[in-house]
C-alpha cells in the first residue's frame, strides 16, 4: 500500500518511513555494526525490505533509498521530527512502551498516513506495558483509526508450514509423547 500511495499520480505521499526501536530479536546482541545509517539498519529493517522486494526489485529499493524517496528511521531518532506527505510504518511495534508509541504517534504531520504492525505474542523486550496493545486499546472505537487484528494461524501466509509450527508450539507440552 505504501508503494502505492508513492508512485499514485494524486497522491500527496512523496516519502516512505519505516520505524523501528532497533532491538535484535531474543535479546540477541549483533554488535557494532559498518558503514552508513542504512547498513546499520538493514539487519533490523530486513523483514519490512524483503516485504517491498516482493513488488520492486533491490537496485530500485536501493535507489528509492539513495534519492530518500524511502526513509528508515531508528526510533531513537524521531523525537523532535515531524513527518509531512508520509505514508509511514512502525515495524515491530510490541517492543515499543506506551510512551514511545505516543511519541511515534505524535510525528504524524499533514497529508500522511500511519500503520502500525506488530505481534504482542513476539515480544522482545520485558516491557509491562505494551504501546502496541495501548494504542490497539485507545484507537479502537476512534473515528479515522482502524484497528486490525489477525487471529489464528490460519490468518499466516508466510508458508503453509508455518500455521502448523505455530500450533504446535501453542500446545502443552506436558500431552506430547514422551520418546
């Protein structure tokens, strides 16, 4: 949808952001990374930039990045900005707290759009309070939000395999068969 909006004739979106909190998921540390903001980036934006490879290919993605037609942004720094004529998402947003959300939120300038992704059951971090589950809260009921929830494994299309792998390790693995 954001490719859309930016190559729509009529459409006032000029810009793609992709926020994230760079976090490594499990708590996994991958040290010091080289090279520019992007290569820095890239191993915690790799599940939204392999999302967009779907649709155009990488020496596009890379120029869309180079001419800053698609932006991607450390959550650690977005305070103070304000994102006009934007289609932005918020990538992993269960490791965000309540008040990073709000902050997040709160960038949102004229003519852009905002969608927030992420999975509370996949969290990374031992925050109490999700910002995630915080806004999903407030914004429900709101008119100009839309909150949507997948349910079940069968709302995954990764791979036919991944449902199956979900629902097992839902189980109790206390009824598995022992051997």
């Amino acid at each position: 949808m954001a490719l859309k909006y930016l190559f729509m004739k009529d459409s006032d979106v000029n810009k793609i952001v992709i926020i994230r909190r760079n976090m490594a998921a499990c708590e996994d540390d991958i040290g010091h990374l080289p090279g520019d903001a992007f290569d820095k980036m890239y191993p915690y934006f790799g599940s939204i930039l392999d999302n967009i490879e779907q649709f155009i290919d990488r020496p596009l993605l890379r120029a869309l990045v180079d001419q800053e037609k698609i932006e991607i942004v450390p959550l650690a720094f977005l305070r103070g900005r304000t994102l006009r004529n934007c289609f932005i998402i918020v990538e992993e947003a269960q490791n965000c707290t309540i008040e990073a959300m709000k902050m997040i939120l709160t960038r949102v300038g004229e003519n852009s759009k905002i969608v927030v992704t992420g999975d509370v059951n996949q969290r990374d971090n031992p925050v109490e309070l999700c910002g995630l589950t915080d806004a999903s809260a407030r914004f429900v009921s709101e008119d100009g939000f839309a909150v949507v929830r997948l349910y079940d494994e069968s709302d995954i299309v990764r791979n036919d395999k991944t449902s199956k792998i979900i629902e097992l390790y839902e189980q109790d693995v206390s009824i598995l068969p022992k051997g």
